[in-house]
C-alpha cells in the first residue's frame, strides 16, 4: 500500500495548454500537447488521451495539473515529459483542473 511519503515524492504541478496537435501516430486517440509550467520547469510536451471530451481548440489557454518529475516516455514518435491528470468517466477522460486561475508552476500541496 503505498504511503503518504510516497505521495510526496511526486511533484504535481500547474500548467497552461499552449498548443494541441493532433496525434494519428497514437495506438488510441490522443492528442499531443504543449503545456506551460512556469519559469522553473518551463514548456513540457505530453500525449493525452481526451479527445472524446475535449476539441483542440478549447484546450488552449486551459490550466491543467501534471506530474511533472516522472521520466520521459515515448508514445510512438512523441516524447511525452509530463503526465497530465485525469478522471476516467463513462464520456471519456476529464481533466483535473484548478478551480479557480493560478499560476503556472503552483505545486500541488
């Protein structure tokens, strides 16, 4: 069971949706995005599978939270940084986001 050090050890930070490409590379529908974390960790890309909820257009300027201290992986051509957060739903994948505007780079305490 993991504890509560070990939840510790992730960093979960915020960061801003800058771009949203398409990915037709992907085994499942996915997009691929670059995500804004602030002056520290700065532009991060990731392969997100929320196309059944999300258009690429209403993606941009979107705060989302990510893991941002796991090690890079390869998703077909696409090295996805950081993992973005979601719920699995019955309508797809939803992002978890902050409720309200903060800045980008803002650790999840």
């Amino acid at each position: 069971m993991p504890t509560f050090e070990d939840f510790l050890k992730l960093d979960i930070r915020v960061g801003e949706i800058l771009r949203v490409e398409e990915f037709p590379k992907a085994r499942k529908p996915a997009y691929q995005l670059w995500v804004d974390f602030g002056e520290e960790i700065g532009v991060k890309q990731s392969s997100a599978q929320i196309t059944e909820c999300y258009t690429r257009e209403e993606l941009i300027g979107r705060q989302v939270l990510g893991v941002v201290n796991f090690p890079p992986r390869q998703v077909a051509n696409f090295i996805s940084e950081v993992l973005v957060l979601g719920i699995y739903s019955e309508q797809g994948v939803v992002l978890i986001t902050p409720e309200r505007s903060v800045k980008k780079g803002d650790k999840l305490g």
